[in-house]
C-alpha cells in the first residue's frame, strides 16, 4: 500500500467522471464474456491517524487505499473477484476471474442485482464530504490537547491509553447491469481520549471521543479529554452490589446497543436462516406501546446517511416500529428474495435510526431520567458478548451507578445483567431527552422496567 505524503491527505486521486469510466468500462467487458448480470463496485480512500500516549507521539499513519469489487452472474450463479489495480488489463483480469468462478457454483435463485425499478435515479446531494486537510504535526497537537485537558481534570488522573485522531476521506461508484451508475465522495473524521484515574486495585478508565463528517462540528478536543477524566475518577471507588432485580437505566451510548440488538435481530440473513428470536413479527407488537423505531438516510451531514444502499436500491425515510409494533425488516435485495420480499434499500445496514418515545418530553434530560429511575441501577459500561439473538437471552458484565431516590450514591463494578431482549424491549418505561449519536444510531438513555443484577 503506497503512503500518502502529508500534504495529500483530503486529496482523492481520482475525479466521480473517471472512476465511473473504469466501471462501465468493466460492465462492458463483463458482457463480452457472456456475463447476464454484473455488479462494479470502484472506490479509493486516503486518510492520516495519530495517537499519543502521555504526550508522546505512538503512531502516525497515513494511508491511501483503491479497490474494484466485482460480481458476475450467468443466470443465477454468480463469483466475485477484485483487485487493487485500475489498469484496464487488471479490471478485466478480475473480471474474468469471477466469471470463471460463477461457471462452477451453484445456481441460486435468490442471486442477481436488484431490479431496475427500484433504483436511485436521482441520488440527493447529502453533504457527506468535509476534507479537514490536516498534517501530522497539526493532528498530534490535537490530540497532545484532549490528553493534556484529561490530565488537568485532577491530581488522581495519573495514566492514560492514549488520545488519537483520525482524518478519513473516501469516494465510491457503483454500476449494475441493471442501468445503475451512481456514486458520491463521503468523509469521517474523530477525536478520542482514553484517561485513567487511580492506581493499584483502585484504578478506572474513562474514555470519550466525538466523530463527525467534518471536523468543524467536532467537539473540542480538551472538551473531548475532560469528560472522559470526568467519566475515570466518577468510577474511583467502586464496589459490587449483591444479587437483586431492580430497574436499569441504559447510558446513552450503551443505549445506542440496544438498537443494534434490534437491527441484528431483525436483518434478512438472520430472518431467512431462522437465527433470530423475531422470526415472523412483522404487525407483532415487539417493543412497550409508546415505542417507535424510525429510519432517516437523507440527514444531511449524518454518520449513517446514503443517497443509496449497496446495491443502488433507493433509500427512504421510514417507520420501522410504530406504537411498539414491527412494521418493517432490514432487507438486501438478497436476503428479500429468499423471504419471498422487496428488499428495503438496507444493504449494507440501517441509515440514521432513531429510538424514541411519544412519552419523552423536552424537559426529560440525564437527570429527569435518574429520578424516573428512582432506585436502581445506571448503566454505564457492558462487557462480553452474551447476547443469544435465537432465543433473545441477555446477559453482559457490567459497571455503573447505584442510584437512590433519583440521586447517583455510589460506582458499582463486577456485576452481570441479565434479561431477554424480549423482556427488555416490552419493558422500556421511558426514553430521555439527552439524545446522543452514535455511529448510525440516534438515541436518549432508556430506562427498562427490571432486570437481574448478579453481583457477590
């Protein structure tokens, strides 16, 4: 992989003209071949990421990276290839690989491009591409001030994991033979801090970071490093609770998991393959009644916005849940057509969703939320990977805040929650005020009804 030198980070080597040249170039020559249907997927990056770890620079890394992904189909077979070479021999080598390979799978009915009609035909401008033209010195001074602010929060922040940021620009195009020739440049850029507090058998980390697709909407980074400090020494002290079911509330951030246990469980390979515990819940009331579940690709500026998904299929604002019932599934053309169903325009995930509540008032902030808690646990950290999306069995390490009467007493450490995610999803009593963003999901801290706590 070639590095990029310093002053070319934010450039993209290549115009959308040009990259749209070499696929349909490449469609072309698919069908030549004696290809019915092929899928060219073009794209380049480049992108600069620095970290430090007590003021010392750890790493600088510049990259720049291309790709051409190839399927072709004969029929309903289908291989795929793809190469990092954008000369006209390579592509077409490429090319002729996945050929080769479809000739000798097996036919698959499901397999092919999605279908003309439902195409983006006329992909909206979404505002996704900020180049911060940052060098590596400018970025190490940013990150030196977010660790610099997390040890200036107090005398007991006396080590960290380091403070990096990371500029990230990329461009795509995608042909089908299905008429489809679209693509759009998109940018990522964050700041992050991971502070800890104490020492010995008394020691807590924190950590924050801020991730936008400009780097003018970024937090500041001593903002950034100071709230992470916060975090580490509001965890100094922590003790273990003994075994009780209490109400939960769910942290923003952790929150935003909550919704990816949703999506998961509610995609199309999990749905056809009968791995999921919401099988068939489509009109099936899967959340508390005050729930709904709303997707929105077309927020400009957004983590998860896309003019189009994977595959071309046009996107569009929708109510996935409405009044706590499932209205609609997370569909690939592919997955769709093994359940007998349209895709949704979701391949390659869910765009901007939104958990929210028709309870939730403007004046339900993080501390509305305590007193709604009332007494019981705040969630602040999950561990592990013990969540069973077949039968819906939940159960995580865990770390927060014991609460009383709506007042945070004490950290609590080394303690499981447990639940099914069908209980936990009919049990949310309310959804807060203090939206945050995370990735592609949009969300206020949920306070679920009850759940185990394992502790001593």
């Amino acid at each position: 992989m070639k590095l990029a030198e310093p002053e070319q980070i934010g450039r993209l080597l290549h115009t959308q003209a040009q990259l749209q040249a070499v696929a349909t170039d490449a469609l072309r020559y698919a069908r030549t071949l004696g290809a019915t249907d092929a899928i060219i997927g073009v794209s380049e990056g480049n992108g600069l990421s620095v970290s430090v770890r007590r003021g010392a620079v750890e790493t600088i890394e510049h990259h720049r990276n291309k790709r051409i992904g190839v399927t072709v189909f004969i029929g309903h077979q289908s291989g795929s290839s793809s190469t990092s070479d954008f000369s006209r021999g390579a592509v077409h080598d490429a090319i002729a690989a996945a050929y080769h390979i479809a000739r000798f799978t097996a036919t698959d009915n499901a397999a092919g491009p999605a279908e003309a009609e439902l195409l983006e035909t006329a992909p909206h401008d979404l505002d996704l591409y900020h180049p911060w033209q940052l060098s590596a010195d400018e970025a190490v001074e940013i990150a030196r001030r977010a660790e610099g602010a997390a040890f200036a929060a107090g005398p007991q922040i006396r080590n960290s994991e380091g403070a990096s940021v990371s500029a990230q620009h990329s461009q795509s195009v995608l042909a089908t033979s299905r008429g489809f020739l679209a693509g759009y440049p998109h940018s990522s850029h964050h700041i992050a801090c991971a502070p800890i507090a104490g020492s010995g058998r008394n020691m807590q980390h924190g950590n924050w970071y801020s991730s936008k697709r400009s780097a003018a909407d970024l937090a500041a980074p001593e903002a950034v490093g100071r709230y992470a400090a916060e975090r580490a020494l509001a965890r100094l002290g922590a003790r273990q609770l003994d075994t009780r079911k209490v109400p939960v509330l769910f942290e923003a951030p952790l929150a935003a998991g909550l919704l990816g246990a949703f999506v998961q469980a509610t995609s199309g390979g999990a749905l056809y393959r009968k791995t999921s515990f919401l099988v068939d819940s489509l009109g099936k009331a899967v959340f508390a009644p005050h729930v709904q579940v709303i997707e929105d690709p077309h927020v400009p500026r957004a983590m998860g916005s896309v003019p189009f998904d994977e595959e071309g299929v046009r996107t569009r604002a929708r109510r996935v849940v409405k009044d706590g019932v499932l209205e609609g599934y997370f569909l690939s053309t592919y997955s769709g057509r093994k359940l007998g169903m349209q895709t949704t325009g979701n391949a390659g995930g869910a765009h901007n969703l939104a958990l929210r509540s028709s309870r939730t008032r403007a004046g339900d902030d993080f501390e509305a939320m305590l007193k709604k808690l009332g007494t019981g646990l705040l969630l602040t950290e999950l561990m592990g990977q013990g969540v069973n999306y077949v039968t819906g069995d939940y159960s995580r390490g865990a770390s927060g805040f014991w609460v009383e009467n709506g007042v945070i007493q004490y950290p609590v450490e080394e303690i499981t929650v447990a639940s099914t995610l069908q209980q936990m999803f009919q049990g949310i009593v309310a959804i807060g005020a203090d939206t945050l963003v995370r990735g592609t999901r949009e969300i206020g801290s949920v306070l679920i009804e009850q759940m185990t706590i394992a502790g001593n």
